[in-house]
C-alpha cells in the first residue's frame, strides 16, 4: 500500500481488521469493466449482475474499497440534491428540480430497501433529517426552498417553528428547522464494503490495489493496470472525485475536499443536555454547510465549514488545521454545554462537483463508455440509484430512470489549469461572502 488507509478517516480507522481483495494480476477478459470501487462502481455491479447473471462484470479499485469519498464522507442517506432546491431550480427549472427530488426520495427508499434485503451491517438508523436555520436570513433561505417544492407537489417536507425545532435538538442557535422523515444515517466504511460483499454475492468480481494507468480504446477497451491487463467490451468511470485524473473526462468535475471531527462518546448527562433523542442528521441552511451526525455510540461528529480546493492532480488536502479548529469551536457555538467534551479524530476527503452544482451521468465517446460525476457532498443514496442507472444504460434499456435529465446532460466544462484555479477560487469565495452576509445579519439582529 502507498498509504495507511486507515488515518483516511475515523470509519477507516474504526473499522477493525480489512484484507482487500488481490489485485489484477495477469490478463483478464470481461465485459464490463469499472473503474472504482466506491458506492457507484459496487452499486452498478451489483445491479448489472442482477438483471444479467452471466455478464462478467469487473471492479478495479485503485486502493482498497473504501478509501476514496466512499468511506470518509458523514453517511447521510438523503434527498437533498445539488447545492438546494432554489438554486436547482434557477439553473435547470423546477421541473426538473421536482424530478431530481423524486429521484432522489427513491435513491434513499433504496439504500434503506438494499440494507434490509441484505442484512447489510452498516449501523444504519433511519431517523429522519433536519436542516436547521440559524439565522433570520436562514430561516427565509429554508422556508423558500420549501414553498417552492410544496407549490410544485413534492409532500414529505414540513417547516416547524423555535420551539418544535428546540425540542428536537436542544440548541440556543436554532430558530427553526425543515423537517423530514426520509433520511438515514449509516458508516459509510462499513457500508461500501458491504455493497462489496452483496457485488460479490451476485457474482461480480472485485479488484483492490489495481490502478488503471491507462485506457486504450479499439474494438474493445485494453485497460492497463500495473499487473495486468482488463480486456472489456463497455467500461463505466465510476470515479467521482477523481475523474479529473483521467484524460477522457478530466474536465466534468474537481474535488473538493470536506473535513471532519468526531468527538469522544458522549456520557448520558451530555446526551440529554443536547436533547438530540431521535438522532435526525442535521446540517444547516449554509452554502459551505455544515453537518452532524450522532454514532452509533454517540459520538458526534461534525463536518463541513469551509472546503479546500486542490490544484491540478494534487489529492492530499485532507488535513486543514484551520478548518479543523473552527469545526471544534462551531460544536461548542451549537451546543454550549459540550464546551469540556474532547475530540478524537480529524480527517477530510474529496466530493465531486460540477460547475453548476448538479450530477452528471454521460457517455465518453459512444454508449460503451460511461461516467457519473457531481454530487456536490449529497452523494451517499444517489450513488446507489445512480449505480442502477448506470446498470440501465450499459445493458441499453430505456427506463424512468435513463429518462432522468441529469443522464447525458452536457455538463458545463471545467477549464484547464490554471484558469480551474481561479474560476474554483471565485466560486468558493462567492459562496465564503454569501455565508458572511447571513451570518453577519444574525450577529446584527441579536445585538
């Protein structure tokens, strides 16, 4: 291994002994071959298999199942799609963002579906989602995006006030919350290797520490790892986050690397002072959001805050010290009484993201050849759905979910460095000022 996979993430770390699977080691002949083994990659084997037992469906992972977005991400299984509604909605219309909630709701029915059929172990709890406002302008911001999914028909989704909001997390900042039932928090180590195992159940066949050094496309693709070759009809990107490494899509998306924290376990007395009892996933109305989560042995754990961009194939930005820092102080901000409780972890990992905000599923070339990028840090259930999807489209079955506007959408291309720095920096620091002005309106009015 080039890396201790295990200081990737306090997931990683606390997963107890993993053996990866062995790697590419002579020629191989398939027909279908993917290219990372994260939620996508595994979720499109599992269910390429599933509607054709016979297919030889292989997943080359250029590490250990787990170590990219997959295994460090905050395990929300969630309906949030893109940045927010209203910003979907500006950009793509709200046809389509009432389509992309929808399929969304199903993308969470089904990882909650796929981990009751399979016994998956996971730690999943599927205890509802809050995103809580904590400014007067926040409060418009949330009310907004909920009007304009109820006007359009999307049910699901209620505002509730101060009080109800307090008496669900126990917060002197919240001042109100969207309220809903369909969400799940789960690990998200423990649940990418388990969509290993039901892949490897139904007969696909998983590849660790076997980087794809290069691709080359004739009447077959010829992929070249550093022990052997993968020969394969149709081949699907499922690589996310670092797509940007690989010359026939480098320029869908760019990383952008979340951090963490997680906390020791938290004793009864600090569990009832927060009053969090039915352990919602929380994040707040921020465009560099910040979200939390309870574990299962109540550890809490927060991330979000601020993102690090990286230049050019730079994938090592997952330590900031500053970011760190500010998510420790923003846990006491949220809940003064944790003000003694010690942190026990820091880490970070990279989430997809295109120029405007929304997934993108399309063909390389010709309908052989697939890729899924871009969903901006809401990735944990749209993989799953997206990984049938994609299933869907190589085995060249017309279906609802092929018909979805975010496959073979024209994404808009990220330029090449170093114009992708500037355009990635003017972006975030919009973002940065837009926070600041909520945030800045909160500290006015409570003067």
């Amino acid at each position: 291994m080039s890396v201790d996979y295990t200081q990737k993430a306090y997931w990683l770390n606390s997963y107890g002994a993993y053996t990866p699977n062995a790697p590419v080691d002579g020629d191989i002949t398939v027909d279908v071959a993917i290219i990372g083994g994260g939620y996508t990659g595994l979720a499109t084997a599992y269910f390429l298999r599933k509607a054709e037992p016979t297919m030889k469906v292989a997943v080359l992972e250029g590490e250990v199942v787990g170590y990219g977005a997959s295994g460090r991400n905050g395990g929300f299984a969630m309906t949030l799609f893109g940045l927010e509604p209203a910003v979907t909605a500006m950009l793509f219309g709200k046809q389509r963002t009432v389509d992309a909630h929808h399929y969304c709701e199903r993308s969470v029915d089904l990882v909650r579906d796929l981990i009751r059929e399979h016994n998956i172990q996971s730690d999943f709890e599927y205890t509802g989602f809050l995103r809580l406002a904590t400014t007067p302008g926040y409060v418009k911001r949330i009310q907004h995006d909920l009007e304009l999914l109820t006007s359009l028909g999307v049910t699901g989704i209620e505002w509730i006030d101060q009080a109800k909001a307090r008496a669900e997390v126990n917060s002197p900042l919240v001042l109100g919350a969207w309220n809903e039932a369909r969400c799940g928090i789960l690990n998200p180590a423990k649940q990418v290797r388990e969509l290993k195992r039901i892949a490897q159940e139904v007969g696909a066949v998983v590849y660790e520490q076997s980087p794809v050094t290069e691709i080359r496309r004739t009447a077959k693709f010829i992929l070249l790892t550093p022990r052997g070759t993968v020969i394969a009809d149709k081949i699907v990107f499922a690589t996310n986050a670092y797509s940007h490494l690989i010359p026939e899509i480098w320029n869908k998306q760019i990383p952008a690397f979340t951090h963490m924290v997680i906390t020791e376990p938290l004793t009864k007395a600090q569990m009832d002072s927060i009053g969090w009892k039915n352990r919602q996933g929380l994040e707040d109305a921020r465009n560099l959001v910040h979200y939390l989560r309870l574990t299962v042995d109540n550890r809490l754990a927060i991330g979000g805050s601020d993102v690090t961009i990286s230049y050019g194939r730079d994938m090592e930005r997952d330590l900031s010290e500053k970011t760190f820092q500010q998510l420790e102080k923003d846990t006491i901000e949220l809940f003064p009484s944790l003000k003694d409780v010690k942190f026990t972890f820091r880490w970070g990992g990279p989430v997809s993201v295109t120029l405007q905000m929304a997934p993108a599923i399309g063909m390389v070339g010709d309908a052989r050849a697939w890729y899924s990028v871009g969903c901006v840090g809401h990735g944990v259930a749209p993989t799953h759905l997206n990984g049938q999807t994609l299933a869907d489209l190589l085995l060249e079955r017309k279906t609802d979910l092929t018909s979805i506007w975010f496959v073979e959408r024209k994404p808009i291309a990220w330029p090449p460095e170093p114009l992708r720095w500037v355009a990635s920096q003017a972006l975030l620091g919009y973002l940065h000022t837009e926070d600041w002005w909520y945030e800045r309106g909160m500290k006015a009015a409570t003067q």
